[in-house]
C-alpha cells in the first residue's frame, strides 16, 4: 500500500472540497434541510405542521403542484421530435429525475456509511486511517450535495479537479443554451450522464478513495448470483449449429438477458434470467423488430481468409456480459467474425455498466469456478483474449460523455475511425440507444437510419429491451396499437428490438 506524505493529504483534502465549492459541514445542513420539495412550502403548508396532515391526497397534489411551478413542469408527454427531458411530467425521464436517480444516489450514501469501516482499512494504513475517514465525510457530503441539486433543478457545475476528461465536460456544458443547464431543463440524457460523471469526480479528487467502485459489488451479484442461469445457458448452447436459426435464437437470447441494469429489482432480474430461455422459444409478438436475417447475411460471407472483425459496445456486467461472451464466441467459432473487440466504459458508469476491472474480474471469476463447465468455459474465453480473438478495446472517454454518437466523427475522430474497421458494430442496451438516437422522441415509424443523422462507421446492430420512450423503426401501426394494448409498453422492459443499419453501400463491403 502507497503511503502518503501528511501534506498532500491535505492539500489534497482542501482540493477536493474546493472542488465542489462546497465544505461538508454546509452540505450536509442543505441536504438535511432540502431533502425532498417540502421543505420548499410555506411553513402553514409544511405536512409536519398543517391541519391537513390527515389529508395525504390533498398534501401530495400541493407538493406535486408546488414542484411543478416552482420548477416549471408541464404537465404533458414529451412532444414528437423534442428532446427527453424532466421538464415534461409524464414522461420516464421526469419519473427518472424524480424517483429512480435520489435512489440511486440515496444507496450509494448508504453504502459508503455502512461499510466506512472496511472501506478505510482497504484503503488507508492505520497511521493515515483518520485521515481516511475525513475523506469518506468529505465524499458523503458531496453526495448529499448532489442530491440537493438534483432535487432543486440546480445548474450544472463546471469539473475542477483531476479529471481526465475535464475539458471535454466543460466545453459541453459551455455549449449548452442557458435554459438547458439543469436537471429538469436539460436533456435527461445530459442530466444522467453529468449526474453519474459528477458522482464518479468525488472519487477522482480523493486521496484514498481513487480506485474505490461504489457499484462493485453489485455488479459482481449481478454475476455470482446468477451462476445456476450462466450453467444453463452455458449447457444450452453447446454444440450448436452454424445456420440463420441458432443465430437468430443467440440473438434473442442476448436481447432479454439486457435486465440487469439500475431499472430492475433484483429478484426481478434473477426471475427474468431464468426466463430467458423460455421467452427465446415462445412467439415472438414481443421481438418488435426482429432483422436478425440480415445481421446474419451482413457477417455470413464465403471468403473464410478474409479478416473480420467485430466491435461489442457493452452495457451490463452480471449476466448480461455473460451472454455477450457467448454469443462473440460463436461468432468467432462458425467464422461470422475472426475478432470481436469489447468496449467498456472508462470508470463506473450507470451503476452497472462494465469497465475494464469488471470485464477482467468475470473472466478470472468464470475460469476459477467450482463448477468445471463454468470453469470451463472461462479458460476458453480467457484463451480466446491471449489469442486475439477476444480484444478489450483501448479505453474511451466518449462512451462516458454526454455526447450523442453521431458527434463522434469531430468529438473523438479516432474512435469513430477504429469502428469503420469493423464489420459489424453491436450496440447494447439501453443507454447507448438513446445515445444512438440522440434521446429525440422520435415517430415509431422513423427509420433508423434517419434517426443516426449520419453517424454510420460500419453496419449497425442493435440489442435492446425497451425501457424509455425513445424508439425508431417500428413498422405502421405498431406503437399505436401497443399503446392502446399496453400504456407503459414503451418502459416496462417487455418487448425488445433486433435492428440493423446497412452501411454496406457507403464502405463497400
């Protein structure tokens, strides 16, 4: 363990609070004061000391109305062609700002209370562990402040500290119009992202807590304790044949097992993993879109010396990458692809999306299980990475940016030029479609291509549950009917969709 000099502790210590513009002592006053928008009513107003108390209806439509014209929230769905945002009531990006992101940021409190103790011991040596502690005060507070300012619409924040990507944020946020700088009035895609960005810096400016990951141990749930659902589909998918169909079904496979992200309980997610196998055999009136065809005749050629690579954009560690590995695998076995490149995020991202220690950690995990198949199975992967089969991808900040993808080409020029090597492009999940599609509420009926203003590196594919109201691509009459069947299809995680983007014609492949 490094040993630090006790004056760069706290010089570092005075960087950190500096950092935030903000001492621990006042944060947490502010959080405890503003936890929630009652704390914004009028005192005769307040539930605690209201005649009204018995009336909870009546107090919960006066703090929605209070919150709603306090923060100028109209009380609509997000209009066509309009960026998601929180500004709008009935939208999940509203329910998002409201509900799921102070959770988020509620656990994180949480944990790091709860586990202080093994926390400075992990990271500090005992001469330093009181110093160790101040940190973690000094973190949590900073935490708390965030929240505040999620819940009262604050501006965003330029980055001060040692951020590796502290001038691509700040650029960004000086680009943004002035009424589209905080939480509610920005696009919910730059209000998530810098929320997640802005969590992440606390530990980027620490002395202690650098190489710290709050989500760690969920993410590594996500995977140990799913090991009887990695058997199975581990035992299923052997011997498999080299046709349209066993693709098709790996496909489909890879597209529900995308349930292991913030939006899921976890019993939920552990029910959802056993049915994956199920649902991949049951009809498909829940596959809205599925072009696995001709995902599979963009990678099926005859020409067997001829190098193909594959680039896997990855969402969820857990299960999820699980799967992903084994649908890489048989690409590369039946020569759809000679290569597939993974590419993770650069530090924790969106509670459980993978980084390089995640990506690393499932593989040593898998190849050293009890289980011989399991065990099995990740020597092989682990063998295909030493052969060049499996490659993790040079890190990127731009997958952690509050970029849409098809600024790409000026914001990171050589990012988007390694994809045009490849011939097949795997987008997962969530998150990176509506990176795809720029968060836009788009017409259902919108081609997809349309969608990507001009982002086409290679051919696309896409691997996605449904979970926001963000979609494109749907054929005539499909989103109606599915909104009358079903008002919350759109973010219940209960369809899903295998798209594909030909960019054969523009790369001549």
């Amino acid at each position: 363990m490094l040993i630090h000099k006790r004056p760069r502790i706290n010089a570092a210590r005075r960087t950190l609070a500096n950092t935030a513009h903000w001492s621990f002592e006042k944060s947490v006053r502010k959080a405890a004061t503003m936890e929630s928008s009652e704390a914004d009513l009028p005192e005769e107003e307040h539930p605690a000391k209201s005649d009204s108390s018995s009336q909870p209806s009546k107090i919960s439509r006066l703090l929605r109305t209070e919150f709603d014209a306090k923060y100028q929230i109209v009380n609509l769905q997000t209009p066509l062609n309009a960026f998601m945002s929180g500004h709008y009531k009935q939208s999940f990006a509203f329910h998002t700002l409201r509900s799921r992101l102070p959770v988020v940021l509620t656990n994180v409190i949480d944990t790091l209370t709860r586990d202080k103790t093994e926390l400075v011991a992990q990271f500090a040596s005992s001469e330093f562990a009181q110093a160790a502690r101040e940190e973690l005060k000094i973190i949590i507070g900073l935490i708390s402040r965030l929240k505040y300012e999620l819940q009262t619409d604050k501006p965003f924040h330029n980055f001060t500290g040692e951020e590796p990507d502290r001038e691509l944020w700040n650029n960004f946020i000086s680009s943004l119009p002035d009424g589209e700088r905080s939480f509610y009035r920005a696009s919910s895609l730059h209000a998530e992202c810098y929320l997640h960005r802005k969590l992440q810096s606390f530990l980027e400016n620490s002395i202690f807590l650098k190489s710290y990951d709050y989500f760690a141990k969920i993410k590594e749930q996500a995977l140990t304790d799913n090991m009887d659902d990695v058997l199975a589909l581990t035992k299923y998918t052997r011997r498999s044949e080299n046709s349209l169909e066993v693709f098709d079904e790996l496909l489909r496979i890879n597209m529900w097992s995308n349930c292991n992200d913030v939006a899921s309980d976890v019993e939920i997610v552990k029910q959802t993993n056993r049915q994956v196998l199920e649902n991949v055999a049951a009809p498909d009136e829940h596959v809205l879109v599925n072009q696995a065809a001709e995902i599979w005749r963009c990678l099926d050629n005859q020409k067997p010396k001829k190098q193909k690579q594959v680039d896997f954009i990855l969402d969820n560690a857990g299960y999820e990458l699980f799967s992903d590995f084994i649908l890489a695998e048989f690409m590369i076995e039946k020569g759809l692809a000679t290569k597939v490149r993974f590419h993770v995020k650069a530090h924790p991202w969106f509670v459980t999306d993978v980084t390089e220690r995640d990506f690393k950690w499932t593989l040593e995990y898998l190849s050293q299980h009890a289980d011989y198949i399991i065990s099995l199975i990740g020597k092989k992967f682990l063998q295909f990475l030493d052969e060049g089969k499996f490659e993790l991808a040079p890190i990127s900040h731009f997958w952690t940016s509050p970029h849409a993808f098809y600024s790409m080409p000026h914001t990171d020029p050589d990012l988007y030029s390694s994809l045009q090597s490849s011939k097949l492009v795997v987008f997962k999940g969530e998150l990176n479609y509506r990176k795809l599609l720029q968060d836009v509420c788009w017409d259902t009926t919108q081609e997809m291509s349309t969608c990507l203003r001009g982002f086409l590196p290679s051919n696309i594919c896409v691997l996605r549950r449904v979970k926001s109201e963000v979609i494109s691509g749907l054929a005539e009459g499909v989103g109606q009917a599915l909104s009358r069947q079903d008002p919350g299809w759109m973010v219940s995680g209960s369809y899903g969709v295998i798209q594909f983007v030909d960019g054969a014609r523009e790369f001549g492949y």
